[in-house]
C-alpha cells in the first residue's frame, strides 16, 4: 500500500480524471462552435425563407461535424476507462489529437457546398478528407503510446489491447486511402470515409480482463480509480 | 460485491460522471456563445443610444435562448439523478440532444425582429418552432432509450417512470403541435410554445422509490454513486 | 444515517457540485470569448504599428471585463463553499446570474472608446453601469433565495449569514446608485461603481461555525460534500 | 483529525480542484477559439485552392497557438499536483495568468503574414513576442506567491521548490531578452522564445519529498486530495 501510494505521489503522473476533463470541454466547444458560423438572414436581405434555405450547406456542415465529433467525444468516453493513468507525452498527444478535432468543421462547409458535382468538387473532398485523416492518426499514435509507456488498466487482457490497436490502426489507414483515392474520384473517398466513420456507432467492444490479477485488491484500486 | 464491480468494469458502460460533465460544458457553451452575436456599435455607427436600441431584437434573442437553453440545463441537472449508468446509444443520443440545443438560438433574432406582424412573421415562427421542437425530440427519446435499456436508478417505481416518460412525450408532442399551428396562426402557435417551456419553470415532482429495495446496501450505492 | 441519505435521495435537490461545475464552465467561456471580439489588423490594413493602436479601447475592454468577471468567479469559488445543497430555484437563479454577467463585456468597447469625454461619454457610461448592475443584482437575489430556503450550511452563524447578506445588498445597491449617478455625472458613477468592484479584491471574510453543532458528524457530513 | 478538518472548513481556502477546472475550461476554450478566426473560402470567392492556400498563415498561426497554450495546459496539469490548497490571491494571480495565456493567440497571424522579411517584420514580431512573455511572467508570480504563502505540498523539499522557482523564473526572464532582442534583431528574438517554449516539451522534474513527513497518514491526505 504505502509503496503504490508513493510511487502515484513520486512520479509525474496523474490520474486521468484532468486529462477526460479537458478533453471533454474542448470536444464540447468543438461541437457546439461550429454554430458560430451560422447567421440567420438580417431582415433587409430580402425573403427569409429563401435566406434560410440559401444556408443549407452550413447546416449539413454543421450536422457532419457534429457526428464526427460527437463520435470521438463518445470513444474517447469510452478509452479513457481503458487508462490507468496519464503522462506527459500522452497529454500533449492529446493537445495535437484535440487541434486536429477541432479542426474538421474548417472544410466541412465547402465540402457540402461543391458536394454536387463541379469544378471544385475534386479540392473540396481532397481538403476535407486530409483533414479528417489528422485527428484518426492523432488517436492511434496516442493509443500506441499509451500501449508502449503501459498507461493502460494492467488487467487488460493482450490480446484486448491489440484487437484495439489493429482497430484504431486501420481506421487511420482507411482515412488516408480516402484521401488518396479522392485524388482518383473524390465521390468513392468520401463514401469510404462515411463508411468508416459511421462504424464508430457500433458500441465499442466490451474489455476483456486476465483471470489471475481480477483479485479483490485490483478491482478495488480499479473502482476508486473510476469515483 | 465482486460481481457487480466485475460487471461494472467489464461492460462498456460508465457512471453518468463524464456524460454529465461534458452535457453541461456544452450546454454552458451554448448558453454563453449568443454573446458573439451581439455586437456593440462601433463609434463611427453615428449616435450611440439609437445604436444600442437598434440591437433590441438582438437582446430578446438572447433572452429566449437564455431561458430555453437554461431550462434544460437545470432539468438534465435533475435527470441526470434519474440514471444509474450511461452507455454508447444514450451517449449518441445525448450528443444529438446537444446538437439540437445548441442550434436554439440561430433563428431566435429573425423571430425577434419579425415579431410586429409582417409579410415574414410566419417564417420566422415557423422556423424558430421547428428548430425548438428538435431538441424536445431527441430528450424524449434519450429517454425511451434509457428506461428501455434500464439505465435508470432501479430503486425508482415504475409509476413514477412512466410520470416522466409521459410529462416528455406531451412536451414533444406539443412543440410539434405549436409548429403545426404555426402554418395556420403563427401567433397561437408561439404562445402555446412559449406555455409548454414555461412550464418547466416548475421544479420537478420529488423521485418516488420502491420500498422494498430502500435496504441499507441500495442507498450506499446510489450514495456512492452520487460522490 | 438511513433518513438522511433517504431524504436526499428523495428531494429533488443536489449538492453543489454539478451547479458550480456549470457555473465554472460559463464564467470561463464569457471571460474568454471578448478574445472573439479582438482582430489583429490584416496585411492590407497598412500601417502595423498603428493598426495595433487603433485597438486600445479593445484591449482596455478586454481588460475590465476579465477583472469583473474573474472577481465574480473568485467569489462564487468562496460563496459554493457555504451551500450545503442547491435546488431547482436556486439553479434557475443562477442561470439569471450567469446570463447577466456573460453579457457584460458587450457594452465595454464603446464605454473605452468614449472614456476621452465627447457627446457620447454619458450614454456609453449609463449604459455599460446598468448592465453591470445587472449580475450584482441576481448574486443578490440569489443570496437572498439560499438564506430563506435554507441552502446553506448549517453549521454558519447567523450572524456570519447575516453579514453577507448586508454585504451583497450593499453592493448591488451602489451599482444601481452608480447607475443613476451617471444621469447627472457619468464620470463620478463610473468612479462609484470602479471602487465597489476593486473593494472586491480583499478576500472574503472567513466564515464563523456555531460552536454547538460543530460535533465530528457535523464536520464529517461537510467533509464528504467537499471530496 | 477534528483540528485539520475544522482548520480546512474554517479558512477561506479550498482544495484546488475547481481552480483547476476553471484552469482547464478556460485553456480549453482558448485553445479552440482560434479556429472561430478559420473561414473556408466561400463559393463566390473563385478557385477554391488558392482560396485554401491563401490562409496558410492562418493554419500556422493556430499551430503556434496550439502549441503555445497546449504546454501550458500540460504544465498546469503537472503544478497543479504540487500545490495542498488555493486561496483568494493564488485565483486572482490565476485569472490573470489565463486571460493574459487567452490572448496569446490574437498577434499570432500578424506574424506569420510578416514572416517573410518585410517592411512589418519587426513590429509584428515584437508584439508576439510581448504578449508571449505575459502569461510566463503570470505564471512565474503565481508561483512565487505560492510558494510564499506555503500553498505548495508540504511534503516537497526546499531544494526542489527551489529549482521550480529558478526554471519559471528563468523562462519569464528569457521571454523578455527575447522580447528586447526584437527590438536590434527580430529574428534572433523569436528563434530564442522558440526554444524557450519547446523545451517545455521535456516531461517536467519528478517532485522530491522530504523523507522525514512520508508518514502514513501525510500519503493517506495527499491520496484523499487526489481523490
């Protein structure tokens, strides 16, 4: 008892109770910042029905950002009950994890507005899906650092933990074959990437612990960890 | 004791800590964020209180999304003592929810300004409802969800369950209702929206517990779970 | 210990935690979004040096609004510290408060950009004063609703309550007197309202407990709430 | 046991768990602000390419101040585990520091528009610069002032609080020789604040504790700290 206790106070890491916090109000201003972007029509721009409907990309846009940072906010709900603490390589991981992510609502606008095919349509997806790659890539160089410095739950099972790096691996990878693709037909990258995304509804798999540490004291630890 | 801590860390479900936190970070970005949209005359705009007095529409705007947005917050504050647990759909769903919110205040200024009857008064109302009507939605099947998944807390009856899951169905149904009266009268229809939000000014009826399972050991966890 | 835990459970009232997070999470965005209002001169503005001048009463406005508000969050860090709980009322009274004291920065540019004394000095003035009044007011209320429906802790003096009260009513008093000042002398209310504001930078006086029920249950119950 | 606990209720002063989430909400929202400056090219603005490239010095200018304020965050996190308690004037030397670090992004873009030696170079480059070393220098009073008023873990050695004190004192010291620096050579100052800032990519010191105090029950408060 007193040796744990002493290393936890020693060693320059924490918990992860600050990192999920932060996390969680940039992800929140992420999301709800794209509203910033959306003026209603002034009363002199003429009819407002028009003037609503003249905004429709800015909704789609706001709608495809919403669902791609509400399902990262969701995993990464989900993620850091996997931790067992946190450090100081992993914090700034997730500084440029939380840049990329909060980047994605910047070409989601143009995107939608060339989404019928154009002259422009081909930079619009390309832009897009390069910066929809950054925040995938971000999440599984964190995750391989997390696996490598050992800030998982040590009861997690190995073959767990590389069932969840092949997975958060192939989606990186799976992004920037979008990407590359969209240089070819930037209709099949975007499918591509809707795909991938819109299997991140599926609920995460459920962890699977070793049998031989599951002693009273490590479900216990585990437990005061998560109040 | 071993098998519900077991259960609770193998299954991929979390306490409502984090959902909470970050419901409410958005939540308080959403309330704060119609500020950006006012802007205060610039000293070369000519006479400074007819300057201000233009920008009335623009305050009441921010009144109403004020009111809207802080009623919901203060009844999630409330809900949220309803769960037990959270998972991947109702956090999904919970994003949805905050999606709709958060969009509240775009058509509340063209409302405003359209106010005094004119040619665009029914746009503006019509619009402002539908938009009004969304968030109600997605809480009433936030709701659904929860009570069919059985996050709730298991102490609370199943009468008082179904009080809740009735009180947010009408609530829906009556934005909805106010939307499609819109189309014939504009006015009614704001007003009896404007009863319907009104009305969670009232705090919510006091949880109704089942007796037999108030043992000791029950309220230690709903008391842990509270800390 | 089964009745107090039981009452809790039942009434629709919390502790403080969820409020004050909120609470937090507001006051944090409104002192942060006046950045919002701040552009850098462009590239094709001309001369840099200048165009960085020309912002003063931007900077000057960003200034005296994070001294306002960062006061209010010093003091509400104090004022959380002596609830015992919160309730529906109590949060939408807060909502108030936190609407009120989002919106100060608006008014803040023109009042410093009319602080030089011309035609427009005295509406600047009044109206900057009586936005400012404004969240004074709510603290007040607020204050007043916690006393008389017992959301403080127990264990305060009445004499320390009491002392609190006649401070914040004194406060928002003077703002309201700074405001109506200003009519006749907007340079003097300024004055007026700039001294109460400062006098809020000497910590809040330490609370006084009743000896009696300072029992070690008494002290244990508040040490729980504060964990 | 009665004493400390009626010590801690008593005195004005709090754990530092909600400064630290004020900390962390204001960081958050200052690093994510800038992306509300990021506006796509519009559909009517021509070739959507060069419209992209055209704001490079915008992307830049998030990157620096993403990285500028994402150490800082990550340093805040690591000297927040040093501290025992907060008082009035340890926030207030807090909001001063946040707002001071929330608007080290506003002269980013100047910058980087000026990067390219031109006519601007140097004003631009002194503005960054002096804005850069405000937040160092709150940052390093904060901590004198913590360390006088023994806010800090008592358990820490004098020699490592030392050494903490030199290293903030040093960087505050450094961003102002890069600051005067700009003035003869700006290039010089900013590649010197460049190399200031990235060294505190290194992990921070792992704090040294007096042997003497490393009784049980000292772990035992610092673990319910924690907590």
């Amino acid at each position: 008892m007193t040796s744990r206790t002493d290393s936890q106070a020693a060693a320059p890491n924490r918990t992860t109770d600050r990192l999920e916090a932060f996390s969680d109000a940039v992800l929140a201003i992420a999301i709800t910042l794209p509203v910033v972007e959306l003026h209603a029509p002034r009363s002199d721009d003429g009819d407002l029905a028009a003037g609503y409907l003249r905004l429709a990309p800015d909704y789609a846009a706001y709608g495809i950002s919403v669902i791609l940072i509400g399902l990262y906010w969701a995993h990464s709900h989900f993620t850091g009950k996997l931790l067992r603490k946190t450090d100081h390589g992993y914090n700034l991981l997730s500084v440029g994890f939380l840049a990329a992510v909060s980047i994605t609502p910047f070409p989601a606008r143009p995107l939608l507005e060339h989404l019928v095919s154009d002259a422009e349509s081909k930079t619009a997806a390309i832009v897009y899906l390069g910066v929809a790659a950054a925040p995938a890539t971000w999440w599984f160089l964190r995750w391989i650092y997390a696996t490598a410095r050992s800030l998982t739950d040590p009861r997690l099972t190995d073959a767990y933990l590389n069932r969840i790096t092949i997975k958060y691996g192939i989606t990186a990878a799976s992004y920037w074959a979008a990407f590359a693709v969209a240089f070819w037909d930037w209709g099949v990258g975007l499918i591509a990437a809707g795909i991938v995304t819109l299997t991140y509804l599926v609920p995460p798999a459920r962890p699977a612990f070793k049998t031989d540490v599951q002693s009273t004291t490590a479900l216990e630890m585990a437990d005061k960890k998560r109040d």
